[in-house]
C-alpha cells in the first residue's frame, strides 16, 4: 500500500463518522461502524488495497454496509429497550470536529432547493427521528444521495439494488421526509419559541406554557433504563406543560442552560453544581393550520450513553 493510498484512507475518517452517524443515530454506534470498515481494510493484503483505485469509495461502500446491517438489527433490539429510544443530541460545536467540514456536494445539488437538507440540520433531532421511521435500506440511500450525493450507481453496490431501484428509495425516503417537515419554521422562528417556552415553565405560568405547545403536542424522554424517564410518551398541551411542571417541582435545584444543535436552541440541564450534563431537551417547531409556530414535539435526552460528547 503507498503512503499516498494510507493517507487518503485515513483522510475519509471524519466524513465516515458523520456519515454513519446520520445512518444509525448515535454517536458510539457510527464509531464502531466506521471501526469495522477500518478492521477490513487493514485486513486487505497489500496487493488487493494497491487494486482499489479510490480507498474513499471502497470505505463509504463498506461503512454503509455496516450500517445497513445494523440497522436491520437494531430495531429487533430496540423492542428490548427500556422506554422510548431518541437518537443522540449533538452540540453544534462539536459537529464539525467530529464530522469536519461539510463537503462541496454535500446534498444533492440537483434536488428542489426545498428539499435539501442543510449540514447542521442533517444532525439535527428532527431529522434523525424522522429517518428513523424510513426501511433500513430508504435510510441508506437517504443519507448517500441526499446529504452526501453519491450517485445512485455506487449505492447500488451497497444495497443490492439497481441504480433505478435506488432512485425509486431515494424518492419514497424524500417524499416521506418532505410530508414529516411540512411547516417546518426557520431557525430564528423555532428559538423564539423556546424562548417564550423557557419563560412559560420558569414563570409556572401554565396558560402562557399550553399556549405555547400546539394542541397534539408529544413528549418524549429517552433514560435508557438508566435514569428514570417516562417510559411512554406524554401526548397533548395539558398532559405535557404538566409533566413538565411536575419535573421541575420535584428537581427545583436543577440548572437550566441554552446550548446550539442541529435544531437551533436546546436546553441542557443538570444537578446545581458542576458541569455535568443530566440531559438535554430539544423543540420541534411546526407551522399550526393558522400559520403559528407552536412545539409539536419534545425530546428529552437522559441516557448517560447519548450525553458523552456533552460533558466537560
């Protein structure tokens, strides 16, 4: 193997991460993924990486592979998990370290401008839980071709599928991420809502709170089995501004603090003293009938295995 071929392998690192991550949802799932393709690569004699004319193409093939396997697989484990699963919260600031720069043909650069999908938003919570609810194999060829443009040839190698099969997935995925984002509001939009839903809650205001939330608002706190969480979700204004209410009358010492994500604003909380970060709740924002932003969703993120990048 030249020096030249180790180089660009190792190059692909971060790009592969952030690709898996928007795959499979977590952070520490898209290291192993992208750590397997790595052990096979590292598994090729000299004379087979030597044959692969781009290690850039053989590793996302691969690492999709990998992706595409697990997630086959982690929806027969996650009928095991305890309470409702949320795929991982990223801070803003870490994305870029994590994942690098977005690529020049990020996204694909012939898809309806209101279909594209922005870096930071394909990270985003809204996002993701919406990806989650695509086949394993719409997923795949979701992230490939709409956030990484790879052409649907390539991805065809990866889900054993034709280039025109591919083609039919990628619009089944689109169409299904387009009709989960209708009404979607700017970002400037959604952080002017958390803003007024901040000051409902530390207020205990409960009307000014319900108003904030739309009417089919739907609550979800994912603990993992490790912290305590409602373990189905809490569905409609009343039953949520009072959910939340009961949460911070029972945590009343607990530090509230505004953080970035894909989303927009977050809240981050935790115990009073210290750094550590007991979990992190994020809005999703939608136009109602009337043309008003109201929360339609809250996540709420408190398993201590999703909260690692947030700590320190």
């Amino acid at each position: 193997m030249t020096l030249a071929h180790a180089d660009e392998a190792q190059r692909e690192r971060p790009r592969l991460l952030g690709m898996a991550f928007r795959m499979l949802g977590t952070f520490a799932d898209a290291e192993d993924a992208v750590q397997e393709a790595y052990l096979r690569w590292h598994k090729l004699g000299d004379d087979e990486r030597q044959r692969i004319r781009r290690p850039a193409a053989w590793l996302t093939r691969v690492t999709s592979r990998v992706c595409l396997d697990e997630l086959g697989s982690a929806r027969a484990r996650r009928e095991q998990y305890v309470g409702e699963w949320l795929p991982e919260p990223l801070p803003q600031s870490r994305v870029r370290e994590l994942f690098g720069e977005p690529s020049e043909t990020l996204g694909d650069p012939l898809a309806d401008p209101l279909d594209r999908v922005e870096f930071d938003e394909s990270v985003s919570t809204a996002l993701l839980v919406v990806l989650e609810s695509l086949s394993p194999a719409e997923r795949v060829v979701f992230v490939l071709h709409d956030v990484f443009a790879v052409p649907f040839g390539e991805i065809a190698d990866v889900v054993a599928r034709t280039p025109d099969a591919c083609r039919q997935l990628a619009t089944s995925a689109r169409r299904h991420v387009r009709e989960r984002r209708e009404g979607q509001v700017a970002t400037a939009v959604h952080d002017e809502v958390v803003q007024a839903f901040v000051a409902a809650c530390r207020g205990g205001d409960l009307s000014a709170l319900t108003a904030v939330l739309d009417p089919a608002v739907e609550l979800r706190s994912d603990g993992g089995g490790f912290v305590s969480a409602a373990r189905k979700p809490v569905r409609g204004a009343l039953n949520v501004a009072r959910f939340l209410f009961g949460i911070m009358e029972k945590q009343p010492d607990t530090v509230v603090a505004a953080a970035l994500t894909g989303d927009g604003v977050a809240l981050r909380f935790g115990p009073g003293s210290g750094d550590a970060v007991a979990g992190v709740l994020n809005l999703g924002v939608r136009q109602n009938d009337s043309g008003a932003p109201r929360v339609v969703d809250v996540w709420i993120a408190m398993n201590p295995q999703k909260l690692a990048l947030w700590q320190g």
